[in-house]
C-alpha cells in the first residue's frame, strides 16, 4: 500500500532524532511520499533540507503564503523565486487568500496570488491553493487565470458541494484531510456525492490533526486516519483510497 500525503510541513520538525522518528511512523503507515510547502523565505531552506535528507520520499513546493503577505512581500517573494534555481520543485505552494486573519491586505494577497499563478504558468507546474473565508474571492482569480495551464489542488477543502463541484469543473483536486473525521463537519456528507478520482489525501501537519488524536499535534503517519475515513466513505477498501489517491497525485504533480 503506498499513501501521498500532498500537504505536510514536517519540516517545522527540525531535530534530526525526532524528524527521523516521524518518518519512520510514516513508513510503517505506508505512507512514503510527502509534498513539502514552505511559507515563507525562511523556511525555504528547511523544506530544502527535508528533501535532501530523504530525495526518495519528500517532494518541494514553493510560494508565499498569503498570511506571510505583509509590508515588502514582493522583495520575499523574489527571494522565494531566487530559491528555487538548482532545485527542482513540484508545485508552487502554498498560495491563495486568507481572510479569516486579516481582511486588510486583500488586495495585496490578490496581487501576490496572481504573480505567482504567472510564476507556475512559466514552469508549467500545478498550484496548491490556501483559500480561508475567501472562496469567491479565490475563485473570481482563478475564473480569470483560467486556460490550459492552470491545475491544482485546492488544499484543505471544507467547503459546499456546490463549491466542490466548481474546484472540479475547474479541473482542481480537493484535498482532504483530518476535517474529514471531524463530527459535525459536513465533509461525511459532501465526499460520497463527489467521485473518488478527484480528491488527495493530505494532513497539514501539524494542524488538523485527525480522529483519534484531535487536539494534539498533527503528524503525516495520521494520514492512515485520513484515509481510512474516506475508505468508510466510500465504501471501498484502504488499498483502493490509496492506489486511487496516490495516482490522482502523481497525475497533479508529475511524479
């Protein structure tokens, strides 16, 4: 069985005896491969590190996260971009809208969104999209990128059917995560309505930490819970959530 967790910041883990002991918990779980999105220009270097420590199994993104949108974005986001020569990255992520925090900078988090669209378009990479009290807003952006090139995963949804079916009609992925086990969180409802062959698996570790260890720090090895829920949901097995989950991945990311 092999399980893609399409979203992890495992990297924020940096002694190398704990980070190690994660992923050995990955593996057991087989879960053996892990797309990396930094958010800043500070932790470029630690996604870069993860990847290096484990070529095989840790995969990068780039972007600038619209909650890293502030005073000087642009000069950061050229950094970010900077990084990336000599590297070989998969997604340029995490980016998008985020107005749950600050209301203020939307303008400015559109801006940065569009740029790095652009950014992706030119390397003909998928986008990995953060969108937090802002799905008309993202969606009027992507409405207007729209064409051959853009792709994606929308990361962490939570949202309507009638707003899954958009993100696919789009030709986006919906990433599912530890909501999913969440009572009360409507996804139990909205995932058996919409086909298996368009959402991934992902954890946001260490945030969303899924049933049986909500409250509590989230880890990739969880993604077994993950998965197992959308198998319930489904009513299909646990190798076919991953098979189906991890080829989804692979035709997102190229790999």
């Amino acid at each position: 069985m092999l399980l893609t967790d399409t979203h992890t910041h495992l990297y924020y883990e940096t002694d190398i005896e704990k980070r190690s002991a994660l992923m050995q918990r990955c593996f057991e779980n087989g879960i053996s491969r892990l797309f990396l999105p930094n958010v800043d220009a500070a932790s470029v270097a630690e996604v870069f590190d993860l990847t290096a420590a484990y070529p095989a199994h840790c995969f990068p993104m780039l972007g600038l996260h619209p909650c890293s949108v502030k005073n000087g974005w642009e000069n950061i986001l050229a950094t970010i971009k900077n990084s990336a020569n000599g590297h070989k990255i998969y997604a340029i992520g995490e980016i998008g809208i985020d107005l749950y925090w600050d209301k203020t900078t939307l303008k400015e988090q559109v801006t940065a969104f569009k740029q790095q669209i652009a950014w992706a378009k030119s390397l003909k990479l998928p986008i990995v999209i953060h969108c937090r009290e802002a799905f008309n807003e993202v969606f009027e952006v992507l409405e207007g990128e729209r064409d051959d090139d853009l792709r994606g995963i929308f990361h962490c949804f939570t949202g309507t059917l009638e707003q899954a079916r958009k993100v696919i009609e789009l030709g986006f992925y919906l990433g599912i995560g530890g909501v999913v086990t969440y009572k009360n969180a409507g996804l139990d409802k909205i995932l058996p309505q919409i086909d298996v062959s368009h959402i991934v698996l992902e954890t946001d570790s260490p945030y969303l930490t899924p049933v049986p260890y909500r409250g509590k720090p989230n880890e990739s090895s969880y993604l077994i819970y993950v998965a197992q829920k959308v198998a319930e949901l489904y009513q299909i097995s646990l190798e076919q959530v991953a098979d189906i989950t991890t080829a989804n991945s692979k035709q997102v990311f190229g790999i």
